[in-house]
C-alpha cells in the first residue's frame, strides 16, 4: 500500500526561482564591481574640446601621475628603463594603438623624456588622452551628459 494518494509518476518540472534568485545576486555583484576594476593610475588630466574616439581593452596606456610616477597599464616603470619594457611588448602587436596619460601638473620635461622613450622603443605612433573642458551645459539641457568624457588626440612622435 502506498500512502499518499497513488499518483506515483515523476516529477518532471524544474524549479526555476533558486536559479533565478542566484542570477541576480550574481548581476548585482557584477555591476557594482565592474565600475571599480576599469580604474587606472589617477590622473588629473588637461582638458581639450576634441572629439572622443573609439577605444578598445587592448590599448597600451603610458600613465604620469602627480607624482612623477610612471606607469605601463597599472605596472610601475622608470623614465630610464621604459623604452627597453616597450619594446619588446609593442613589438610582438604592431598594430596596437599606445596612449600617454600625463597629469596636467606634471612638468611638461617629464611629458617629452616619457614620449622620446615611447619613440625610442620603436613606437611611432602615441595617443595624448585628455578631457573635455567642464562647462555648463546649454538652457534646453537638464541631464549632464555632455560634462565630461574623455577624448584622445592622435599624433606622431617627433
């Protein structure tokens, strides 16, 4: 005899509330950590009125801090010993794009000792990321979209 009503087939639905519940913990997670792992080397950089352009996660970016602390990425490097850790990176990717971000007060000797290094490396082409100029936004504007974003100018080494 079995006891309970004599229905014995399988149950054959998934409960999908726990996988749904551990999704969106997941995403939350996600969206608060992403913001913090896409930071770099702070820097305060000069402001320009040119145009953003297209950027991808596989930039070589030359940071120049406050400081006067150089930085390939998020590795600390020396003035001296850049252009020998350059090259051997950029020369295995000839195609990728490299930029500088120097901070606005950061002696403009420093700024052209980083970028003879860049060159000495074999790098022809250098990026100067700046950030567009802080202005109020027009009368029909209410959102601050249009604040601030960060642009990049492209030009050759000398």
């Amino acid at each position: 005899m079995t006891g309970g009503g004599g229905d014995d087939r399988l149950m054959s639905e998934i409960n999908v509330t726990p996988l749904v519940d551990v999704m969106l913990v997941l995403l939350i997670i996600f969206m608060v950590t992403a913001p913090m792992m896409i930071q770099g080397v702070p820097v305060a950089l000069p402001e320009t009125s040119a145009a953003p352009m297209d950027s991808s996660d596989d930039n070589l970016v030359i940071s120049v801090n406050r400081a006067r602390e150089v930085y390939i990425n998020d590795y600390k490097a020396d003035v001296a010993t850049l252009a020998a850790k350059l090259g051997p990176m950029h020369s295995g990717r000839p195609d990728q794009r490299v930029f500088l971000r120097a901070d606005k007060d950061v002696p403009y000797g420093l700024v052209v000792a980083v970028m003879a290094a860049v060159k000495e490396a074999g790098i022809d082409k250098l990026g100067v990321v700046t950030e567009k100029p802080q202005v109020p936004p027009p009368a029909g504007k209410k959102d601050g979209a249009g604040d601030k974003s960060q642009g990049e100018k492209s030009a050759k080494v000398p």
